[in-house]
C-alpha cells in the first residue's frame, strides 16, 4: 500500500494507474478508523480496480477548537488496518498542503470561498455546528479534484453530510458515482464512529440509549403516533437521562432533510439524533 503526503506525488501514481485503464474508488476519511471506514473501502474494492483513502482532520469544518484538538490522530495504525483490507492508496496531506501556505498568524491559508447549502444545511448539524458544512463542502470538492475517482462512498451514520455532498456534486457537475453505505453497528446497537474511543468506561455502557431512542420512535412511528407527539416523547425520554444532554431529535424527509407532519409526507423517513454524553457529541439516524 502506497502512503502519500503530498498531492503531486498522488496525482503522478493515479495518473499513471489511469493510463492503463484502472479505475479509482474514493473513500474520504478523518482517520481513526473503525470497521464501517472498512466497509466503505471494501464496497470501493467490490467496484474499482484501485482503492484510494484519504485521511485528513479537516480543521476548517470544525466549529469548536476542543473537539478539533480531541479528533483522534492514529495514522501508523489506520494504515495498519487499511493495508490488510486492500487499501492500495492513502493520501495523508497536512493542513498546509491541503490549504496553501501558513501566515505568521494561521497554520496554513483560509480558503476563502464559501459553500451555502440552503435549506440542507439550515436543519440538525448544520444548526448546532454553524461552518461544518461550509469546511466539509470545500474539503471533499478538493479531495474529489485531487483524486479525480469514478466511484466515492460515503457512511450513511452522517446522513446531511451525504445529501450536502450529493447537492454539491450535482451543482458543480462533478463526474463521480456517489454510494451511500449502511452505518455499521456494535453488537450493543452503539453506530460505530471514531469518537466512541474518546467515551469512558461508564459512559459506553449507556451510548446505546441513542439507538434505542431511535428504535422505540420507530416503533411508535410505525405504530401509527404523529411524528410530533413521537417528538415530544422521544425529547422525554432523553431529559430522563441525565448523563445526556439531546441536541436535537428531529423526524425529517430522508432527501429534504426538512420536518415532516405526517408519514405519508415522506418518501423515506429519517429519524436523525445528536446528543452529548460526558465530553463526546454523537450522531445517529435510522431512514426507513
Ligand atoms: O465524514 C468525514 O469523515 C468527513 O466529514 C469527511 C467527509 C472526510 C470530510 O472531511
């Protein structure tokens, strides 16, 4: 597996690898990897002649410097785990290679340029995190120039970041086949994510109160209850928990991403919910 920093380097080996045909999968990735980052590079390998996974703590799409400053950094042992699943390319750039050079006030230049995705972004995270999908939009479009694959595939467990990323591709017209992949769970039901290993002892234990809060809105959802009396309940449920403070749990249209009032409105219903546990914010959804 062949390890790049820079994006000359990468742009040479993919060239040639294009010159004789092969075609390249995308998995882009903030590192700390678990097995659903593995599950996207293996649908990559299902599909592609050559797999490539960037990993990369985008600074610009973190809106608080503590969570940015917590983002776990295990490079030596992603790469541990992406060569035994077949990885054949990481691309592993610094902020100052992905952004231009650094000022004496700043680690590497701001870019400019600023995405706004309307009414995808307006809902859930991009409410709570004002600028994440800003920083997620202009570090993918990058990405995505700088790989130039024919296939990337994105983990469903971010829900907006796939339908901000779908948008985006359309409106700047970018070639690329976009796959959403299921979120991958822990026996317990916990969706697998890089900030579960920030979780103590005691607090892993309750993390999957998250996905029985969303499974119980299903139930009661498909049992024929309101969307907004399942609300009211389910914001009930999470107050009777103290060690979690609920952000937001919204019962939305799975492509609008905007609050539906009856079932029948949605095509697809996504249930989407963040909450913080001790020091570590987690999202979830369930779409059906
Ligand atoms: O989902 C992530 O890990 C990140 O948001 C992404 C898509 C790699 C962009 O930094």
């Amino acid at each position: 597996m062949h390890i790049f920093h820079s994006i000359a380097d990468l742009r040479s080996y993919l060239r040639l690898q294009r010159q004789q045909g092969k075609t390249v999968g995308f998995v882009p990735t903030m590192g700390a990897l678990h097995e659903g980052h593995l599950s996207l590079i293996e649908a990559s390998k299902a599909q592609n002649d050559l797999s490539v996974c960037s990993i990369f703590v985008n600074p610009i799409q973190f809106n608080n410097p503590d969570d940015l400053a917590r983002y776990p950094r295990t490079l030596d042992s992603d790469c541990a785990m992406l060569a035994p699943a077949g990885c054949d390319a990481v691309f592993a750039p610094s902020a100052e290679e992905m952004y231009g050079k650094a000022t004496a006030s700043d680690a590497y230049a701001k870019p400019i340029l600023k995405f706004d995705f309307g009414t995808l972004e307006h809902v859930m995270e991009g409410q709570f995190r004002p600028g994440h999908f800003n920083g997620v939009g202009i570090v993918v479009s990058k990405l995505f120039n700088i790989v130039q694959p024919d296939r990337t595939y994105f983990g469903q467990k971010d829900l907006q970041q796939v339908a901000v990323v779908r948008q985006m591709m359309i409106d700047l017209g970018f070639q690329i086949e976009l796959h959403p992949c299921p979120t991958l769970r822990e026996p317990d039901g916990l969706a697998m994510s890089s900030r579960n290993r920030n979780l103590t002892v005691e607090e892993r234990a309750i993390a999957p109160h998250i996905f029985k809060g969303l499974s119980l809105a299903k139930s009661l959802l498909l049992s024929g209850r309101p969307p907004a009396e399942v609300k009211r309940e389910i914001t009930a449920h999470f107050e009777q928990q103290p060690a979690f403070r609920l952000e937001y749990f919204e019962i939305v249209d799975a492509h609008s991403l905007q609050t539906i009032e009856a079932m029948a409105d949605a095509g697809q219903t996504a249930l989407c919910i963040a909450a913080h546990l001790g020091k570590v914010r987690l999202i979830d959804n369930v779409v059906f």
